[in-house]
C-alpha cells in the first residue's frame, strides 16, 4: 500500500480486460483521487512507461506483459457532478453510468453512451460512440494529466479528433471532461436507453468475454458485413472465435490465449483484404510483449 491509493506488483492484466486474457504488469497503481494520482506520477522514475485503462474493454494485452505501470481509472476516479448547467465526469466513471445520471436528470443527447461498454477516459481518448452519437459531440472541455503529475485543460481547438481518434500532445492522458447537454425528456432518454441496450443484448455477444467492435467501420460500410461475406463468423483460433452473433466481434471461448486472439484480428484483416478489397482498420488497441 502507498499512502493513499493502492499499488500491486506482477499483476495478471487478464483481471482487468473485457476479452480476460494478456500477461503480468510489472505494477498496477489504483489511484485514490486525482490528487493522489499527481502525486504518484511526480514520484516515478524517469523514463518509466506509464499506461492507463479503464474498463479495458477495448484492449488486448499480449501474453508477455507490460513492462511499466499501469494506471486503473475504473472505480478510482469516479467522480460525477453538476457545476452549473455543465456535468463533470471523471475517467473512471463508466459510461453506462453517465447516460443514465445526464438522462435521470433532464438531459438529452448522451443515451447513446449506455451503449458504450467503456469509461469516460476511454470514450475520451477513443471518441467512442455508436447509434449516430460521438462522445467529443458532447465535450465542452477536457482535463488531462501528463507524465510528471501536472493537470493541463484542453479545449477542442487543441486536440485533432476524428472517427474513433483523438490525439493529445505529448505525454498526456484524459483525468476528466466537462460536458455540455442540451435540455430533454426524462421519461423520453430513459426510453431510448432501455431500447438501446435491449438492441445490444439481441445483437452482441455480451454473455462471452469479448472487447466490443474490434475493427473501426470503413465509410460507407460495415466491418461485420465484410468479415461475414468473408464467411469467417464462427472461424476460429483456439478459443479465439469470431462471434457467431456479430462477426466484427471476437469472443474468448473459455481460456483464449492473447496471442490466439491477435493471430485471429490478422486473420480477419488479411482476408478481408485479399477477397474485399478493404484494409480494415483495427479499433481495439494492443499493447505490452508477446511471450517467449
């Protein structure tokens, strides 16, 4: 234990991704507060690779780890308030958690963040968003920490966004955002969000570990109709499948290695290539080493 937030050592990264698999970080911090979190990273070694997740929902980490320390949002900085007519989020929060506080409110605009399987922080830096909404829509500003603890707001001018993109300067990751929401119908939001996850409990396999939408949609298109033409749904690679209920997914069976699982996302990339024509683009995000 540190002095304020909690520090573990050689932890399983399988504990802390959706598709529940990936090697050991060298040291996972659980931060107690944003002001603790400033802390900790004023105290690092320089040079130190720092990376942050949420929900890890978007992740794949590979079997031999990551070297480094790895900062955990979820359940840390979870704070979520009105300051006027703005509401304040921090990364932690999930996103599931801030459609239905903004909608439980008289809010409208941000139902379709209940169908985003992913914290603040990740919809943040990923631009996360689906049924026509995008999260950076909603952002007035945003609050990010850098590598030696320092808290930086950034307004959307600063930042390059795109479809499931968003690049920050330098070393610098996303602590909080201030949302601006226009006025809507309680009993309106709350409907369309019940409807909205009804729409993901027929449509995705949410009953198996998986990491959501793992290629981003090509303009015109969809990536699942491409890997399906493909025939690939239900293909797979030891207990990395893709999914026989949405084929841009790809579920762990039981005991999916992360390389089983990234041998599969080349697969489908590679196919779909060579009989589309169309070089996906991956949406979900890969890190640390791979095993001997």
């Amino acid at each position: 234990m540190t002095a304020c937030g909690k520090l573990l050592m050689h932890e399983p990264m399988r504990r802390y991704t959706s598709w529940r698999a990936g090697g050991m970080a060298d040291q996972l911090y659980l931060p107690a507060s944003l002001q603790d979190l400033q802390q900790f990273l004023k105290g690092l070694p320089h040079g130190e690779p720092v990376h942050f997740i949420g929900l890890g929902s978007n992740l794949l980490v590979r079997d031999g780890g990551i070297r480094g320390t790895v900062i955990l949002m979820h359940d840390c900085l979870n704070e979520l308030r009105f300051e006027g007519e703005i509401v304040y989020a921090e990364a932690g929060v999930t996103c599931a958690k801030l459609a239905k506080f903004t909608a439980r409110n008289g809010l409208g605009g941000a139902e379709f963040l209940a169908g985003v399987p992913g914290t603040v922080g990740g919809a943040l830096a990923m631009n996360a968003g689906c049924h026509g909404g995008e999260t950076w829509d909603l952002v007035k500003r945003a609050l990010t920490i850098d590598r030696h603890g320092h808290l930086h707001e950034r307004a959307q001018i600063e930042l390059e966004i795109g479809y499931r993109h968003v690049s920050l300067p330098g070393e610098e990751w996303f602590v909080a955002a201030w949302f601006h929401l226009a006025t809507g119908d309680v009993n309106a939001s709350e409907d369309r969000i019940k409807t909205l996850l009804a729409k993901r409990l027929a449509t995705q396999p949410i009953n198996l570990p998986n990491a959501g939408s793992v290629f981003r949609n090509p303009e015109g298109d969809h990536a699942a109709r491409l890997i399906e033409a493909c025939g690939l749904k239900g293909f797979s690679i030891g207990d990395a499948q893709v999914s026989e209920k949405h084929a841009n997914f790809i579920v762990n069976l039981g005991e999916a290695s992360a390389a089983e699982i990234e041998k599969l996302i080349v697969h489908v990339h590679h196919t779909v290539l060579q009989e589309q024509g169309v070089n996906l683009q991956r949406e979900v995000k890969i890190i640390g080493e791979n095993s001997d």
